[in-house]
C-alpha cells in the first residue's frame, strides 16, 4: 500500500514496507543524499529532517508515521542556499568533514522557526542531540546566532543584544566549495 505525504513542498507516494526507516526511504527509494546515517538510534542527530516543522530523527521514524504530513529535507530547506541558516553556516566556514552539517542546519532552522532570538543556552539545549565528531560546537552557535540577526535584519528587527558576532569579511574565509555543499546537504561522505 503507497503511503503518501508531501516532501519538499511536492506530494510523494512511497510503495515500501510501512516500518522502513525515514532516511532509508529518503536515501535509497528516493536518491536524496543529503540526510545522513550516522547511528541509527536517534542519538547523533545526522538524520534530522522536519516532519510538520518539527525537527525528527529519520533514522528511528517510520515512514508509515508520516502519512499525510509535510517533511522537509536540507534540500528542499531553501531554494538557492537562502534560508539564513545556510548563509551563515557558508559565510562563518562552520563545517569541518561536514558529514553531521545537514542535521545540524535542520535541527537550526526548527530552533530559529520557534525561537527568532535565542540565547547560549537555548541554542546548547536544542542542539545537545546532534553531535559533530570535529567539534565545531562554537562556530555552529556563532553560526546559529548569525543567522538569527540575518533574519531580524530581513524582518526589520533590531539584532539580539544577547549575542553579537563579526561583521561579514571579519570571519575566516572560505577556502573552497565545502562549506557550500555541505549547506545543501551534497558535503560528507555519502
């Protein structure tokens, strides 16, 4: 029986068995890379999508449970690299081996879609599920931070006082393509 929701904004109809695993479904059936195994316990984060605008780990979902509902992946997160949380994780060079960035944006984004403004430890307690191996944690709150001012300044919003970062062209810059395909989901190992 074909299970049907909407991915990326376009509906989708699945024929698999209803207990497989989200991100095999996303991976295997439907050749989108950009989500990640990294455990397959819901433990590092790697898998994160959004189910319903929540941040969900694929890895343990069943794609029966997401009948009937809208799941977004790092590539149907923005269109063109623009969504802020991927033009700060590009323009503060977050990424090192980049395998665990695309669950980290996703978990990001869910934060950012709930709390426009958060603080340090807002943004340690969301995040706390998704582990980087190469230990970015501070470029990715720097990052995180970042993109919550590109949003206010788009909105017209004063920036949080709560956290200041450099201005464009204080940071490192990047050195290559990396950081650009990892914010799409295409960096790592696939």
């Amino acid at each position: 029986m074909a299970i049907q929701f909407t991915l990326n904004g376009k509906a989708q109809s699945v024929d698999v068995d209803p207990q497989m695993p989200l991100l095999w479904v996303l991976r295997d059936t439907l050749n989108l890379t950009g989500t990640k195994f990294g455990c397959g316990m819901a433990l590092c984060g790697a898998c994160t999508v959004h189910i319903d605008g929540e941040a969900t780990r694929s890895c343990v979902t069943p794609v029966s449970e997401v009948a009937g509902k809208k799941v977004t992946t790092i590539e149907g997160l923005s269109a063109g690299l623009s969504h802020p949380v991927q033009k700060a994780w590009i323009e503060l060079d977050v990424p090192q081996c980049g395998y665990c960035q695309s669950g980290q944006i996703m978990s990001a984004a869910a934060l950012l879609a709930k709390k426009s403004r958060p603080t340090d430890a807002e943004v340690d307690d969301a995040m706390s599920g998704n582990i980087c191996r190469c230990g970015t944690y501070q470029r990715i709150r720097e990052a995180i931070h970042r993109a919550a001012q590109m949003h206010a300044a788009a909105a017209g919003q004063k920036t949080s006082p709560e956290k200041q970062t450099k201005e464009p062209g204080e940071t490192a810059a990047m050195t290559s393509n990396e950081p650009a395909a990892v914010a799409t989901g295409a960096g790592g190992a696939e």
